[in-house]
C-alpha cells in the first residue's frame, strides 16, 4: 500500500473537484518529492484546506494558485450540458466502465448529436477506443485518434490456401522482404518508392505538412509498431458471394493493419494542442476539445486528416502490390475500410460530422474487415446500415488488458504453444499483443449481429509484427 501510486480517486476522496486543480495536484504527484504516500496525501489535503499558506512553497505553490484561481478559470471554461444525450452500448458486458464514462463525458458535449459504444471498446483518450460520435459541424482531434486514418486491407489472391502448407518459406520470405515495421522505421532513400499522394498540393500550402513531406516519403509503405501487422491466411467463402463474384472455397489472403505513421501522429498532436487552446473545455472533458469546421482552423485540420487517411491507403496500396507482384498472383478482391477518421454523414436526415475512434463504418452494404488477433479468426463482413449504431461496428476484438498487464502476466510458453497448436508462424511481435490480451472474438461478433453479415472468415497463418518495442498504434 505504501508503494501504490496516488490517483484521482485518492484526491477526489480528499475533497479535490474534477477539474483543472485535480489535474495539477497529479502533475505534480508524478514525483513524490521524499514524501511517503501518507506524507504525500496529507500535504494535498492541507493544500486544499488552506491553499494562501502554500503560495510559496517550491513544490505546492503551483498547486495552491489553482486552487486560489479556480472560480476565474471556471468562468472561461465551455460548460457540457448537464445531462448526456443518450447512446447506445454493444456488448455493454464486456466492456469496462472507464470506456463508458469516458463516452458519458462525450454525449455532454454541446456539439454532440448522437453516439454509439461498439462491443471491442476499452478506455482512450478523449473519446474511448470504440467510440462513434456525431457531431454538429465540429471535429474532435482526439475523437479521431493519434493514428489517422489507421485501416484494414485484405487482398484475396487467385491462389489456393494450400500454398500456406506447401509454401511457407516462400511466403516467409516475401513478408520478410516486402514489409517493414516500427515507430520511426522507413526506407533509405534509393528504396523509396512514388506514389501519388505524394504530390498532393497541401505539402507545399501547410506549412506544417511541408515539414513532414520527407518522412511520409521515407515512410510510405510501411506499417507502424504496437498491433499493426501484415499476414497472410485463408480466405474462406462458405458459399458464393455475388457482389465480389467470388465462389464458394478458400483462397490465399493478405491482411493489413496500418495507418499514417509519422504523418499522422504529428497532425494528430499539433491539432490536438491547438484545438485545446481554442476550446476551453472542462478539465474531464479536455481531451474531446474540438475546431469548428467552420474556422480557418477546423478546415486547416479537416484538410490535414483526410491527407492523413490518402497516405494510411497509399500505405496499404504499395505493400499489397509489392507483394502481389512477387507472387505473380492475380486478385480477384480487394477490401479496405478504415477507422480513426471523422466523415461528413446524413444521420436522420441531419447532415453530422461522425467519428469513428476504432470502428468500423458499416453503412447498408459497405464492405469492411473486423479482425481477431495474431491466433483468433477475422471476418469480411458487409454493413447493414443500423443507425443507433450511427451506421458503424467494431473494428476489432479490442483489448481485454492494457499491454503493461498482458507483459507482466502472460506467459511466453502459453503463447508458444497456441500458435504451434494452430499452425501460426509468428515473426516479431511482443507478448502485448498476445491473442490472451483480447477478448472473445466470437463474443464481440455475436454482441453485433444487428449491425453486419459475416461475408468470410479470414485465418491467419504467417504473422509478421513489429519487434523492435514500438507502440505506434
């Protein structure tokens, strides 16, 4: 006990509001300054009590000022409404009650129209992983999330699934050679290939963008750390499926989960920080800062995201070819969607600003790719356009424990065993993103019947990841 590390719960209990003072008491609780925990708790409670006796302390001072200066800071703040606008939750059971706050704080918001909870929600930033919310005419920066545009790819081959028995070092070798992973990594620049995102006019008009061009370059075509991943695996078509005209059987697939990389994570973070000075939120509710569209800088960032989302495909598109190529083969289907982006939607004849923060779009027909994990099963799946879902399903199974408590608790042997068990070569990866660390699955998919069809069943087989400790996720 005497070792636990102090939290906003501790502080609240104290008497300290959830508000920008609470943030400052944990800003500075970061380091415990000698104190024991008992010491450490007693000083905030004596702070809060009597702040003008701290004004020149050297480690409470700046606590007790924001504690003096709380009423003034109250007064700039964007009040939330006072009750939430309701939501619908998928799955609610297996999902933790942090990720439900979090989402209670963002149906407050007085640009929120609806929103809708997905059955693979976990907590986040801001708006929870998991997290659909509509918006009137504003976009939430960390409503879309760090990893703009992050998506799914999946390229059936006109190959057959055998290849992964009769093949496997060939197969192994081309993901080896045709892929590379982790926060930073790139290509040298006679390994550079050009796309056509590349010439997109904002490079030379955003100053900031401009900036980036040259590591979005290094960048393009390769995947991000954390669980981020290129596989190959079975396809299965239980029967015929007429819009892609593919037959009953099972065919060689490569899945892909990336984003935007460097490019994306830097947008992210400078818009993120100037939405927060714009948009002066109550302290629980910092992170949902937004930038009306209607602002220089809501279209600076509109323009930057969707940029973002054009590299995240081309990303995808280089790998994919890459590898089709080297393989010679022929494809009969591609799918992406992608999740962490913001969309201009019609929901009940309102026209909204829909984030998706980890989730799938799903609107009536609308193809996408709900993924299990490195051991468990993904699925091609076609949209039934459910709108108290705001058109929109899970983008994952979505994790079961954070990466720290699946590092610390799960065993190597037991992952080792799985992955030999079901026939899985695993190359790179870290004990985070064990199949362990995820939930069900099959309870996820069964948690959202109402809002896709299952086209296929996509098994993985040769698994590569990120080794090299990235969390560029």
């Amino acid at each position: 006990m005497e070792n636990k590390r102090i939290n906003g719960n501790d502080l609240i209990a104290l008497g300290y509001k959830e508000n920008h003072t609470l943030g400052a008491a944990l800003k500075i609780n970061s380091k415990r300054h000698g104190f024991t925990r008992a010491e450490m708790l007693a000083k905030f409670k004596s702070v809060l009590e009597n702040p003008t006796a701290y004004t020149e302390d050297t480690i409470f001072s700046v606590l007790a000022e924001s504690i003096l200066g709380q009423d003034v800071v109250d007064a700039t703040l964007i009040p939330l409404n006072e009750d939430p606008v309701e939501y619908t939750i998928y799955g609610a059971s297996g999902i933790e009650a942090g990720a439900k706050e979090q989402m209670k704080v963002a149906m407050k918001l007085p640009v929120t129209v609806a929103g809708a909870l997905m059955p693979d929600a976990h907590q986040g930033y801001g708006l929870p992983i998991g997290g659909v919310l509509a918006t009137d005419n504003a976009v939430i920066p960390y409503g879309v999330g760090v990893d703009i545009g992050c998506r799914m790819a999946l390229s059936i081959f006109d190959l057959p699934a055998s290849l992964l028995d009769t093949d496997t070092a060939t197969l192994k070798e081309t993901i080896l050679k045709h892929t590379r992973f982790g926060a930073g990594n790139g290509y040298l620049k006679h390994e550079r290939v050009d796309h056509a995102v590349l010439d997109n006019k904002l490079f030379a008009e955003n100053d900031l963008l401009r900036s980036l061009k040259d590591k979005a370059w290094t960048q393009l075509g390769s995947s991000g750390g954390g669980n981020h991943f290129v596989e190959f695996g079975i396809v299965e078509f239980v029967e015929k499926d007429e819009v892609l005209n593919i037959e009953k059987g099972l065919y060689l697939g490569l899945l892909t989960h990336s984003g935007s990389r460097g490019l994306g994570a830097t947008v992210a973070a400078h818009y993120t920080k100037l939405a927060k000075t714009l948009c002066k939120l109550p302290y629980q509710a910092q992170n949902l800062a937004y930038l009306d569209l209607n602002t220089m800088e809501g279209q600076e960032y509109w323009l930057a995201m969707n940029l973002a989302g054009d590299y995240a495909s081309a990303c995808h598109e280089v790998i994919h070819d890459k590898i089709k190529d080297a393989l010679g083969a022929e494809l009969l289907a591609k799918i992406e969607n992608h999740h962490n982006f913001a969309w201009k939607e019609t929901w009940n004849d309102r026209e909204v600003v829909v984030h998706r923060k980890g989730a799938t779009p799903a609107a009536k027909g609308v193809m996408g790719i709900i993924p299990g994990s490195m051991a468990t099963p993904g699925f091609l799946v076609r949209g039934k356009g459910e709108m108290a879902a705001i058109q929109s399903a899970s983008h994952g199974a979505g994790r079961l424990m954070s990466r720290t408590q699946a590092i610390k608790t799960l065993a190597a042997s037991e992952l080792k065993d799985m992955l030999a068990d079901r026939g899985i070569t695993l190359l790179g990866a870290g004990m985070d993103e064990a199949p362990m660390a995820y939930k069900d699955i099959h309870t996820v998919m069964a948690s959202q019947e109402e809002l896709v069809d299952v086209v296929a069943k996509f098994s993985p087989k040769i698994v590569r990841m990120a080794d090299d400790g990235s969390r560029e996720d």
